[in-house]
C-alpha cells in the first residue's frame, strides 16, 4: 500500500507542475517565446528558478510540456475512430468536422500563432509542435487511407499525400481567416458544409479509378 503522506506529495508535485505549465502558457502567448522568461515563470507561480528547473530543466522543455498540455485537451482529432469498415466519405466527414472544431478553438489557434511568429528565430518549436500534433494526426490517418486503398475504395497513390489534399481543403475557408482573428472566422455554422465541400472534392479526386 502507498503510504498517504506520499500520495499528499504526488498530488502537490503534480498541481505545481500544472501551475508552471499554465503560467508558462499565459507567458508565451501574451509575451512570445523570446520574451518569457524562467524567472517570470517562477515567480508568476511562487518560488524560486531551481524548483522550476527540478521540473522543467529547459525553457523548451516548459515549452513542449504547454503544447503537450493543450494537444492533451483539445486533440481528440488525433484519437477520432478511423473505422475501416465504414464508407470513405463518412469516416472523413465525420473527422473533418472534428479536426476542424478542434483547430478552431482559441488555444489551438493561439498556439499555431505563437509557432508561426516564433518559427524563423526558434525553428525547434515549429518542429515540437508538428511532432507532438499534426504529424501524429497525419500518420494515423495516413495508414487509414493506405488500408482503403489497398481495398480498393480509395484510388492507389501516396497515402499522406491524400491526407495532406483532404486537410488541406478542410483549411482552405473558415479557418484562414480565425488564424487571421478576423470577423469572418467567427462563424463556426459554416464548418459543416465547407467539410461537406472538402470531402466531395477529395472523393472525386481519390475515388476508385473506374
């Protein structure tokens, strides 16, 4: 049995943890990457840089624990059942409509925003925020279409790339403008038929040859 004084130390560790990685967020996305520091972090939280560090030896590595935090939260996209015994234009209608829900939401559109400003100075971000999100999505949808097309419902051809074509007409709307902030991108009653649009133009280019 796990003693309760150690089960008390766990729970405080964990809740500390949290604390950095929120006030590490609010950092980064009111101040930049560049303009937040670990001694701001600290004492936004209480305490000193070394407790800090004994949890996150590295800004980038209290970076990657915010991305990991808002992708735990708002990345149900990444975990979406991918049935393979469903229709084509079903399983990616209903993961469109996912995807784009999710991407839409101001954490994820406040971090997107933090990377690509951040990008040019600091290129390990863009890269830790890929791999920890959309690369993960794409791969596993990814190995989805391949299995489609091995079925012969999809059409044969590079199974990323296809899923690159069916995001990328899922981004091509709504969604440049709520990057933008603008008034345009405020709508979320539009994402279905923009979804309906992206999966009757991917299934036309990728349908089965006939």
């Amino acid at each position: 049995m796990i003693p309760d004084s150690t089960v008390a130390l766990d729970a405080a560790a964990a809740a500390r943890r949290k604390a950095f990685v929120d006030a590490a967020r609010e950092g980064f996305f009111t101040n930049g990457y560049a303009g937040t520091t670990m001694s701001s972090i600290a004492s936004k939280v209480g305490g000193s840089k070394t407790t800090l560090w004994s949890y996150f030896p590295s800004k980038e590595d209290l970076f990657e624990a915010v991305v990991d935090d808002i992708v735990e939260q708002y990345g149900d996209a990444l975990a979406v059942d991918l049935p393979l015994d469903e229709p084509v234009p079903e399983v990616l209608r209903r993961f469109g409509n996912l995807l784009m829900t999710k991407l839409t939401a101001t954490p994820i559109l406040s971090l997107f925003r933090l990377v690509v400003g951040e990008a040019e100075r600091f290129p390990h971000l863009a890269k830790t925020f890929y791999d920890r999100g959309p690369r993960r999505g794409k791969a596993r949808a990814a190995e989805w279409a391949a299995e489609k097309m091995a079925r012969g419902e999809l059409r044969m051809g590079n199974p990323l790339r296809a899923v690159q074509h069916f995001t990328g007409l899922c981004q091509s709307g709504l969604y440049q403008f709520a990057v933008l902030g603008l008034s345009e991108g405020r709508d979320l009653s539009r994402l279905a038929a923009e979804i309906d649009d992206a999966v009757d133009i991917f299934y036309r280019a990728w349908k089965p040859d006939a």
